[in-house]
C-alpha cells in the first residue's frame, strides 16, 4: 500500500497528479489525510525547489519612518528585507554554525587578535560592480563610525584598525576575541558598494532579490538578481513582496484568505486555533530571546542572596511555561543562555520550584513586609497576568509580593534598568560572549541586573580570547552556575518565535538565530507547483 | 446671487483662515510639551552626550520655540512642510501620496454612506413609528454602537476568510487600476459607511419630523400631495441646514478619524503615518498631519455654513 502511495505522491510532485485524486486515492487506501499530506510534503521537497512565481509575507514590525539603512534596521519588517536584498559576510546556520557569505574564509592569528577575511570572488552588485575587499572595509568602517548611527557600532567598537589587502580584508582588534567571526553575522552589517557611504539608502547590496518597492510603513518589493553568485541555492521565487500587517488579527486573516503566503509573531494564545485551518502550518523555533524578571544585586533589599535564591525557587517556572507561552518556550534556569547557544553545557541542574526552602530562606534573609514588582503589558506579551502567577506562586513560600503595573509608554525609559524589580525582554545575542558582555559586565550601560563583580568581568574576557573550544566551554559553564545561583536575574523561560506559512511553501527551516528562518524565509521558501 | 451672501461667504472663509492661524499655534504648542526629547529618540538609549547635542544643533533645537515657531509658520506659507527627522524624506511628497489615499477611501464611503443615511431617513419619516421605521433605526444604531473594530473584524471574517470575496488587506499602491482599487477599500469602506450612518440617518429624521410638525405641512397634506411628494417638496428642503452640517461632520470624520480602520485593514492612509511619528517624536511631520487635518475640519465646516445660509431663503434674501 505504502509503495504505491509514495509513487503516487512522487507523481504529484511532478505534476502528473493532482493533489485532490492524490488525496483521494489515500482515502480509498485508507490513509488520513495528515499522513497523505505530509507524504505530499516530503516528496516535493525531494523533488527540489520550484523556481519562479510570487512570494508575499505579511509582517509585524514596520513603520512608515523606516528607511533602507541597514545600520538603522531595527525592526522586523527591515530585518526581513535586508535578507532579500542584503548580503553579509557571514550568516549564521541553522544548527547555530556559520555559513561563508561574502567571507569565503576566515582565520585568525594565535592571540584572536588579528583576522583576516579572504573575499569570494565572483560576487557581483546590483549595480553590476564586484565586491572588493575595499568594500567590504568601507562597510564597516561606516558602521564603526558614530556618525552612522549604527546599531552594530557596539560590536565593532572592539576593532582597532582595518585595512583591504589583495583579495582578503585584515582586521585587527584592541584586544583577542574568538567570537569575531560570529559577529560578522550581525543583520546590520550588510555589505554597500563602498560602505554605503555615498548613499546608504540606496538597497544595494549583493543579496538575492534587487530592491524595486521601497513603501516605508506599507509595503516592500523584490526583484530576482541574475546574477546573485548562488542562485542555485537560493531566492527561488521571481518575485517577493513584504506587506507590512503590524495588526496580529489581519496578519492571521490575510494569510487564512491568501494575500500572503507566510507571516510573523503568531500570539501563543491563537496558535492552537491557526492549527486547525486547512493548508497552514504553524513554524516555531525555539530561539535565544527570554522574558526576565530583574533584580538589582546592589540595592536593598536585592542586595541580599539569600533573598535573590528565596524569589528565584518561589517561581514556578513550568506553571509559568504552560500558562503564559502555552508551552510554546522553555523553562528558563537563571541565566541568560539556553542550548540555542554555541557551547552551552545541557548538564546544569534544572532549578525546580520549592516553596519550602524558599520559605527557609526568606525567613535567613531577615526581610520583611512585601516586595514591590513592576511590570507592564509593553515588557512582553503576557507580562502583567506573569507577574500575578508569580506573585500567587511567591505567596505559597509566605512572600508577599505587591505588583505595579507601569504604563506601556515610558517604560523602557523610567522603568526598566531604572527600577530595582521589573518584568523585560532579552532578543538573545549570536553568541554567549555578546549576551554576557551587554547585560552583565560592570561596564554594560544595559547591565539591568545591576551585576558587577570584577572576577566576572574577567571571565568574560578570558573566555572570549580563548580559542580552544572545550576550554571554552568549561569556562561558560562556570559562569552559567555563578549567575544561576548568585546573580540578580530570575529567568522563568526562553520563548520560541512562532511564525506560520500557507498553502504550498516548501522549504521553510527553522533557526534558532531569529524569526522567519533568520529572516530567509523569503529566499529560502518555494510555492509548490 | 446677491452681494451680501458673497460678503457672509467672505467672511466665513476669512474667519476660517484666522482659525488655522491660530490652530498652527496650538499645534506647535501642543508638540512642544509632548514628552520626551526629539534628539533623544532619533539616537535612542546609547546615545552620547556629544552626539546629542550636535543633532539637536543640527534640527536648531536650542532657538527659542518663537524663533521655530515663525520659521515653521514661514515654510508652510511657502508650502515647504519641512523634511521628516526620522527618515530625511520630504514630507509633503509622502504625505501626498496618503492623502490621496485616505481621501480616496473616504470618498468610496461616503459616496455610499450620504444617500442611503438621507434616503433611510426619508423613509424612516414616511413610515415613522411604524415597523419599517422601527427596523432601520434598530439596524443603524447597532452598526453604529458595535465598535469599528468589531465591524471590521466580522466583515474580514465572513467577506475575507470564509468568502474570500474580498481582500482582508487594503494595501493600494500607484500603478493599481481603479477597479482594483475598488475591490481593495471595499470592505474598510462598508465598514466605515456601518460606522458613520446612524449619525446622518437619525439627523436627517430629526429634522424632517421637526419641519412636519409645521402648519404648511398640514396644509400640503390637506391639499392632497402624497407623503413622500410632503416630504421631498416641502419638508426636506426646510430640513437641509441641519442635515448638511451632519454630513460635513460625518465627511470630517472619514478623513481624520479612521485610524482603527486604517489598521485594521492594513490602508496606507494618514492616519497610520501620524501615529508612527507620533510614537518616534517626529515633530515636523506630527504638524504638519495636524494642520491638514484641522484644515480639512475648518473647510468642511465652511462649507457646511455656506450651505445652510444658501439653503435658507430667510439668510438668502436679508430684509
């Protein structure tokens, strides 16, 4: 039975059969549809992608002030396209290792202190240019410069000199970082015809799709790139085209009616009710983004560990998981990295909620009368029916926790890295090193745990310049249990982007890095024919 | 035409001009004391000290706010409405393109909403205090207390996703035909006509009920015209001052008050661009949007004036 099915199915992927007498025949053999389907499924993707036709998302996270810039792309919609049309020196690979973009090669010296990228030949601008290494240099010097404005200016700020060499780019940093080539795959660091420095609005780059739509707010148009150097592989569709759907019950209405073939931020809370319309599939990953609950390590009554340890096991981290994220997360462990993560250790202990000794330690704290929360609906969504779990959670251990909810706007600035106690969002960082070293050295201006040790800091900075991996990794995984049991961060569980895509996309996979296969869904995905 | 109604006309436009005057000034005002520093947003939370400064240099932030004011008074008269903070995009070039659109969606509305809020309410008056009466109030006021949003999500639900007649999305763009255009705005224009035709029905049969009650109406009737032949000769054109001041409002509304529906349905209008910079502090633009809305408000209400003066033979032929 089965072997008739799956030539059947494979006759479908090549246009012999139509879906429906397909679908027919499995009933007739007795199979459920589910299973009929995904056999469909698996034989078109055997069958390779389908080039040609129209691509269309619909997503959250557009405004009508955006611009094309890619050192000012900071939401989604933005992100999405300058996949299409951007390319980087370096992207980050489903299984979290990294893939040669523009960068052909690159290695470092002994100290990690000096790397030399070696620039593919053969790439070509939508201007018809090649990119040099002079380009690429021009790239990031713009980016490095304040001037610019750019969000990567933070992870170049480590780079000392650069310089274009025959076909390599040599960059030399102040001090050794073995993560260099991990930030390379930062989503800003799109590579301009010089820099971008003449016109950095101008969406020219090196990508898949030209730039033919430009509706800042409204909408974003692509155009298949000729001569885009790995064609073969990706941007199968002649066309693509953003609709910029900031609205989560006309995102979902427009991808259910098919004006848009896949769309963005799917809210858990609907999730089960997307599963059940005919021809969607719902996409997660499970991503690098969580939801802390802040304490500040220096003021009282945080000061305290003993009242830090009492908080952290009062949380009922799996009641937390199912109610607030319906389980579309995973429970958090009091620090800020999860297996999404290059070199993280999957042996550190769970911490699991235990009232009892809560209790016994909040009692060893001395502290008394109730401790002031604040949160607010823009901290995450779900952020303020969280805070009231907790706060029944909290009550079990005999701590009285009394919660304010903040108003959305003015939160970022008044509330969060401001107020000792308060609900956040991290997005997550490409590797531990940028993570640790945003929220959680002295120096960090976003340090909103208020945690400065000095022995921290220099485990941050010892391990960054280590090349050897497994030392590394040793060296996380002590770091991860001083946080865990010592730091100011309660972390009740890591998110997954959920995303969904429609009637006949194929290709669609998922990564850990962002959403929407790390912004290629677009370049990635084929409409079955 | 006689010269005192082309001096009342005069006038009105005069004081109209006087109000925009001084709404440019409350505009201005009103986006000095929003909260928050214009330098501050565009940089955002990492921003250096030096940084700041320089930018707000750069947008002439430190001159007094009459000095800006003036300067920014200067421009409009010129018709330069400045360029925006956050993009560096002129914004009377994108502004005219949503402007278009929005009067675009309006229009499709209103071209349904005005004569079937007028003809129900005729209707309504002929058949009033009976069942047919009863149902057409019964059916405008629940579309008009449903909240928009509500509307807009059962017309997407059933017209969009169960139907698939129309497009849950409005998204227009230039090059698009005008049918398409069409078929794009139907459903946020029905749910706008749902939105605005209580109000103009339920006016409309005020009025008319309350010119019925006149002696002449008695008469027309005891001269025996039929009761639609009273009310479209004799009633309703006594009735149309206060209907016409209804409909401006009504009109005013599609095109300054849409912003739910706009999101709803995804309408590149005006509405969604005010609210984005406002959220980004992008002050420019915030009055420039502004001023053309309280243009918009202050020539709707002209011409509604105007109207009733030239509908009123008593204001047309002064003693």
């Amino acid at each position: 039975m089965s072997n008739e099915l799956e030539f059947l199915s494979q006759r479908v992927a090549k246009g012999r059969l139509t879906r429906r007498d397909f679908l027919g025949r499995a009933a007739a053999l007795g199979v459920t549809a589910t299973v009929a389907n995904s056999m469909l499924a698996a034989a078109a993707r055997a069958e390779g992608p389908v080039k040609g036709g129209m691509l269309k998302a619909g997503l959250q996270g557009g405004e009508s002030s955006n611009v094309l810039d890619p050192a000012l792309n900071l939401s989604q919609v933005n992100f999405n396209f300058g996949k299409c049309w951007g390319e980087l020196l370096v992207e980050l690979a489903p299984d979290g290792s990294l893939e040669h973009r523009i960068a052909e090669s690159i290695g470092s010296s002994d100290d990690a202190k000096v790397w030399t990228m070696k620039i593919r030949k053969g790439v070509e601008f939508h201007d018809g240019k090649s990119v040099t290494p002079e380009d690429v240099v021009a790239t990031l010097e713009r980016h490095a410069d304040e001037a610019s404005k750019s969000a990567a200016l933070g992870i170049l700020s480590g780079i000392d000199s650069m310089k274009a060499s025959g076909d390599e780019a040599i960059i030399t940093l102040k001090e050794a970082n073995a993560d260099f080539p991990y930030l390379m795959a930062d989503y800003h660091l799109v590579i301009q015809p010089n820099g971008g420095k003449d016109n950095p609005n101008a969406g020219i780059s090196a990508g898949p799709y030209k730039v033919t739509v430009d509706e800042p707010g409204v909408r974003y148009g692509g155009e298949k790139f000729a001569n885009y150097w790995q064609g073969d592989k990706l941007g199968h569709a002649d066309q693509v085209e953003i609709i910029v759907i900031n609205d989560p019950t006309a995102r979902t209405a427009a991808l259910q009616g098919g004006q848009v073939n896949m769309v963005n931020r799917v809210e858990p809370k609907i999730v089960d009710l997307i599963k059940r319309v005919p021809g969607v599939t719902v996409q997660t990953a499970s991503g690098r983004g969580f939801y802390p609950f802040n304490m500040f390590c220096d003021t009282a009554p945080f000061d305290n560990n003993d009242l830090r340890m009492a908080l952290k096991l009062a949380m009922d981290r799996e009641e937390l998981l199912e109610k607030i994220l319906r389980g579309y997360g995973t429970v958090g462990n009091d620090f800020p990295i999860n297996e999404a993560y290059p070199l993280f250790s999957t042996d550190i202990e769970l911490r699991k909620f235990d009232p009892e000794k809560a209790a016994e330690l909040y009692k060893k704290s001395g502290h008394s009368g109730s401790i002031l929360l604040r949160t607010s609906d823009v901290a995450f969504p779900g952020a303020v029916d969280a805070a009231q779990l907790y706060q029944q959670s909290c009550a079990k251990a005999g701590i009285t926790i009394e919660i304010k909810r903040e108003p959305g706007d003015g939160y970022w600035s008044e509330v969060w890295n401001k107020q000792p106690f308060s609900l956040s969002y991290w997005g997550g960082r490409a590797t531990q090193d940028q993570m640790y070293s945003t929220a959680y050295v002295s120096s960090a201006d976003w340090n909103d745990t208020r945690w400065k040790r000095p022995e921290f800091d220099k485990m941050v900075a010892t391990a960054r310049g280590e090349l050897d991996q497994d030392k590394r990794k040793a060296m996380y995984r002590d770091m991860a249990e001083i946080m865990r049991d010592e730091g100011g961060l309660i972390v009740p569980f890591f998110n997954q982007y959920i995303d969904a895509s429609g009637k006949g996309v194929q290709g669609w996979v998922a990564n850990p890095a962002q959403e929407m296969c790390n912004g290629h869904a677009l370049v990635r995905c084929w409409l079955e024919a | 035409m006689s010269s005192p109604i082309l001096k009342l006309i005069v006038q009105r436009v005069a004081l109209g001009i006087v109000l925009l005057f001084a709404v440019s000034l409350l505009i201005f005002v009103g986006t000095e004391i929003l909260p928050g520093d214009v330098a501050q947003s565009i940089l955002g939370q990492t921003a250096t000290p030096q940084a700041l400064a320089a930018l707000r240099e750069e947008l002439g932030l430190n001159d007094p706010a009459y000095v800006r004011y003036l300067r920014w008074l200067g421009g409009v008269l010129s018709g330069d409405l400045g360029t925006a903070l956050t993009s560096g995009h002129d914004i009377a070039s994108s502004i005219s393109d949503r402007l278009a659109n929005t009067l675009f969606l309006a229009a499709c509305a209103a071209v349904v909403a005005v004569p079937l809020a007028i003809l129900l309410g005729l209707l309504a008056v002929r058949y009033r205090n009976g069942p047919v009466d009863k149902a057409i109030s019964a059916f405008a006021l629940a579309s008009t207390s449903f909240p928009e949003f509500f509307i807009g999500y059962l017309l997407v639900f059933f017209f969009a996703v169960k139907w698939q007649f129309f497009p849950a999305i409005s998204t227009v763009f230039d090059g698009m035909s005008f049918i398409d255009r069409l078929h794009a705005v139907a459903l946020p224009a029905t749910a706008l006509t749902l939105v605005v035709l209580a109000h103009m029905m339920r006016m409309t049969r005020a009025a008319i009920l309350n010119v019925m009650q006149s002696a002449y109406i008695e008469t027309a009737e005891l001269k025996g015209l039929r009761p639609l032949e009273v009310i479209r000769k004799h009633a309703f054109p006594n009735a149309i001052a206060p209907v016409v001041n209804v409909v401006m409002l009504n009109l005013a509304y599609l095109i300054v008050g849409v912003v739910v529906v706009e999101v709803i349905f995804v309408y590149p209008g005006m509405g969604q661009y005010l609210v984005d910079h406002v959220a980004k502090r992008d002050v420019p633009v915030v009055q420039a949007v502004g001023l053309i809305f309280a243009a918009v408000y202050i020539l709707l209400n002209i011409v509604a004036d105007i109207s009733a003066i030239l509908a009123n033979p008593r204001l047309r032929h002064p003693k």
